[in-house]
C-alpha cells in the first residue's frame, strides 16, 4: 500500500523529534508498533479529525475516550469560554469544583467524598496512596494488562503504551517498589485467592480496570468483579476500581452500575474533564477523609479543580444526563461488531470483537481473549495491517493492537455506514 501523503505532518514531526522525546507527547502517538509516521491534527469536529495536510479521518480514539460527545462538542466549547471570561486559575476553592463533585457524588453511589487531581495517574497514585495509608499495608494487587497510569507502583506488568513498546515493567521503577506491587492474572480467581492466602495481612488494597481497556478491549468473566468484591472484603483490603476510562463511558456511575458492585474507592478521569486535563478519586467518605487537611494521607495540586476544567467536565455530564446516549451507543457498536464478524468469517479469517457499550478492540485470534496472555497471543501484524488499510482508506483506530476503540455521541449513520464498509474491506483484503 503507498505511503498516505502527509508532508505538512511528516515536516511536523521532523521537527517534533529534534526536540521532543520520540515527537511525541505521550508513546502511543508515535505510531512505533503499527510503523509509520503519526498525522498531526489540526482540527477535530465531531466524530472526524482534520490532519495538517487535510485529510478528514473517522475518529474512533475519541482523544483515548474523553470525547463521548465527539470533538468540540458545543456545549463544553461554551462552557470554557463562559468560565474563561472570569479567569483561568485562582489557587483557591471555586463554585465549580462544587458542582462537579455533586455530579460525580450523585451518578456513583460507591463515592460519598471526591477529591479532585488533573490525571488518571494522579487519581490513581493517590487512590493506592489511600489504601496504604488507611491499612497501614503496604503491598497491593493489580492485573497484568491493567493499565492505571505512569505512577512507580502500578508501572508493573502495566498494559496501553508501556505494553505497546515493550516496556510494561518501566526503567527507572526502583525494584523495592515493585516488590511491593504483586501482579496477577486478570479474570484468574484462584491466582487472587492464593496471593492473599501467600501475604496475609499484607495487602492495602487491589486496583483493577472492571472492564480493561488498555490491552485491547476484555470483559471480566460472569462473577469476577463480585469475587474481587468479596475477597478484598474478608482480608479487609480495600476494592480500587479504575474507571478512569470506563466511568460515564459505558454507563453515568460506569462499570459499578452495570455490574452492581461497590468498591471502596474510584478513580476517575477523562470524560469527567470534556476533553481538558482531570482526574479524581473518590470513595467511602471514612477513606476520603483520611486525606489531607483532616487526615494523613498528603495529596495536592495547583491546577487541582481548575475552573475551565471543571466547567468543560460539567457541561459533559450534564449532556449525557439528558441524553442518556448509552443504549443507542451499544446498539451502534453492536452493529459495526457484527459487521466485522460476519466479513471475518465469510473470509476464513479469526477475529474476536469484544464489545459493550461504545468501547471494542479487534484482535486477530481464533480463541477468545479473555487476559494478557491471549491478547499478546492474538496476531499484532495483521492488527498493523488492518490499522493501515482503514486510516488509508479514512478511518482512525488506535495505533496498537493493544488499545481501545470509542465511539462518540457524533458518529452518526454516515459515519458508522461508510467505516464499517472501510473497515470491512481492510478485512476482505486479508
Ligand atoms: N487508568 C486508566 C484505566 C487509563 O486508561 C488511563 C489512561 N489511558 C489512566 C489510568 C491514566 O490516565 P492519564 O493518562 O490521564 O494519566
């Protein structure tokens, strides 16, 4: 297939790599496991992206989930400029960050208190943090794949761009800090009755993305969460669900509310932001509170609860209260998964398509992924291959076989219909 023509990008990024690590921001962007160089985007409206060199492209990274409402979306693009005509920091309690923390309180029953950050990284190294300081353990479980950020304890077995490049355990981790994170098999009951069986009264807590999104797309066996749910419970660990991608993705309270668990604290981000930087922890008021100022866990930021984030975030989770987009979204990517399927198998080729809601991945396998052993099992290449039929041809998926696909509230029929039909002939090719 001949290279896209993308001069105005490829001079971007010649430019780029002089100066910024890989020209890239952030590892994925970089393109490195797909091959090939990234397009750099100049602007994005709705469910597509405009490339500095004008090519218009289906967006189905939705900026890594943010973008429930597609890009620019009108509503948030007032709310900031609203809130930027009084200012855009003030270092000091603003009415938003009110307002924002009865939104989040009011769609996640699991959270009683929530303290505002301005990442996932930081939601969830506080949210460890948290289960440390309030067991006074020190150990604690996550799942090889999961990928909760770029802090030292959860930069283990860690799934999304540290995994893509090859990096799940990261250089520069001190290996006594990993020592105390214990990574486990995801959807494996057993692994996690035996590891609190091996250190009792040792492990603070257990972090898991309910439904991981950052090693392609898995969803949890019938009865896992519950069983995370009821382990940590009797070995009196605390429950950290990860729905920095998740939350008010797949539902308004995420993957507690569809799979009717409780867990002790939440880490949030990305939607709860309208597309500008956030994160937040939340939980059982008795765990937030032993945050400082009244407790002893330290946590603080300078930006934390900035007025145009906040505004953008609460014109975001305003929209889906109203719209309540979320069936129609599932029955969308219901019907792009199904097109794929029946392409795949009318051509011989195995393919699985988890899918819920507007998050799926694609994975080249013929048996069905259900943790990192058989994603990392399923064929990247031709997911590479696949990649670079579909952004050819206008569609842009996640450069990784290990990522996720979004859909937004502004992929319309035109959108879906003419990506379906170029992400089936990708498939035809094969
Ligand atoms: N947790 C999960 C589940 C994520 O998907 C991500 C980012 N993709 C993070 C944490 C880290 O968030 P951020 O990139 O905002 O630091």
């Amino acid at each position: 297939m001949p290279a896209i023509c993308q001069p105005a990008s490829d001079d971007l990024f010649a430019r780029a790599r002089r100066l910024i690590p890989g020209g890239v921001n952030s590892p994925v962007r970089a393109f490195r496991s797909v091959g090939g160089a990234p397009f750099f985007v100049k602007a994005a409206y709705g469910a597509t992206l405009t490339t500095a060199d004008d090519t218009e492209l289906i967006d189905f990274v939705c900026t890594w989930g943010p973008a429930i409402h597609g890009h620019n979306h009108p509503a948030i693009r007032d709310a900031i400029a609203l809130a930027l005509e009084h200012g855009t920091s003030f270092g000091i309690p603003n009415p938003y960050e009110v307002e924002m923390a009865e939104l989040i309180v009011k769609f996640f029953p699991s959270i009683e208190k929530v303290r505002m950050c301005n990442s996932g990284t930081e939601a969830t190294m506080t949210a460890i943090r948290l289960a440390r300081g309030c067991t006074r353990r020190d150990k604690i479980i996550k799942f090889a794949g999961c990928y909760h950020g770029h802090s030292d304890s959860l930069l283990v077995s860690a799934g999304s761009g540290a995994l893509t490049h090859g990096h799940p355990d990261s250089a520069g981790v001190p290996a006594a800090f990993a020592r105390e994170t214990i990574v486990l098999p995801y959807n494996d009951t057993a692994a996690l009755d035996d590891a609190f069986a091996a250190n009792p009264g040792q492990i603070a807590g257990v972090i898991v993305e309910p439904y991981c999104g950052n090693v392609g797309f898995i969803i949890p066996d019938p009865g896992y969460l519950a069983h995370l749910r009821a382990v940590t419970a009797r070995h009196g660990a605390l429950l950290i669900f990860d729905e920095v991608m998740t939350g008010f993705r797949l539902a308004r309270g995420g993957v507690q509310e569809l799979e009717g668990i409780t867990p002790d604290l939440t880490t949030l981000g990305k939607i709860i932001g309208g597309g500008l930087p956030v994160g937040a922890v939340g939980g059982r008021a008795d765990i937030m509170d032993q945050l400082a100022p009244d407790g002893p866990v330290y946590q603080a930021g300078t930006l934390s609860g900035n007025p145009l984030a906040m505004a953008a975030g609460i014109a975001a989770l305003k929209l889906l209260d109203e719209e309540n987009p979320y069936a129609r979204l599932d029955a969308l990517a219901g019907q792009l998964r199904s097109a794929l399927l029946s392409t795949a198998r009318a051509k011989g080729l195995p393919i699985q398509v988890p899918q819920r809601g507007s998050m799926f991945s694609v994975f080249f396998t013929d048996k069905p992924v259900r943790d990192l052993a058989s994603a990392l099992a399923s064929d990247a290449a031709r997911y590479a291959k696949f990649f670079h039929a579909c952004l050819h041809a206008g569609v842009y998926l996640a450069p990784s076989a290990y990522e996720t696909a979004f859909l937004s509230t502004a992929h319309e029929g035109v959108h879906l219909t003419r990506a379906s039909e170029i992400m089936c002939n990708a498939l035809k090719t094969f």
